[in-house]
C-alpha cells in the first residue's frame, strides 16, 4: 500500500542511511522493523496522542507489535528514541498509557 502525498511523513536521516525516508501518518501498525520510524514520525511531528485501536493480539493472530515498555521499571530504545512508560490505566473495554519520549542529544521531551 503506498500513502498519498497528504499522509506521508518526511523522516530524518539517521547516521549514515536512510532505513526509511517517509512513513504513512495513516498507519495502521508498526511493525516490528518500523517501531524506529514509527517513533520518529511521533518525535518530528511533536504527536500528543496516538489512538490504538486494536489488541496486540486477536483471534490467535498478531495485530500489533508492542511499541511502548512492558512495565515503568523497563525503558525501551528505538534507534535515538527512548521510551518511558509514565503511567498505565485500565478500564473495562481499553487502557489508557502516558509515555515518555526523549532523543538522543535533544533536550527536548515529549509526552504521549
């Protein structure tokens, strides 16, 4: 599936190649190969809020790959991204997750 002009997303270059130059802002999941470019488009993008809307796991078949840290005590890397898990609620039919995003040599904080 190739994304129209309108929902592609420019990613930076990271060292000296480029994995991916653009990624689909309409995704429907990162894959276990793109959960880098997946948190680069939230980073460049400065995204407030992503919306999942399906489980990890349906009907004995992977949906999703885990793009967030199991627990608060474990931070995940992708590439430049490190990811905290801030806080975890559980209501009846979702969860809602607050997340931590920092970068390599960036200041900068972004909380999701």
């Amino acid at each position: 599936m190739y994304p129209y002009d309108k929902n592609r997303v420019q990613l930076p270059v990271v060292g000296k190649k480029a994995y991916c130059l653009y990624i689909n802002r309409l995704i429907r999941r990162p894959l276990a190969s793109t959960r880098a470019d997946f948190w680069s488009m939230i980073w460049e993008q400065n995204v407030g809020v992503v919306a999942m809307v399906t489980n990890l796991v349906e009907e004995s078949m992977r949906k999703c790959f885990q793009y967030w840290p199991i627990s608060s005590e474990n931070d995940c890397q992708y590439s430049d991204y490190t990811i905290r898990l801030l806080s975890e609620e559980t209501y009846a039919n979702f969860v809602v997750r607050t997340l931590h995003c920092t970068k390599v040599d960036d200041k900068r904080v972004n909380n999701i």
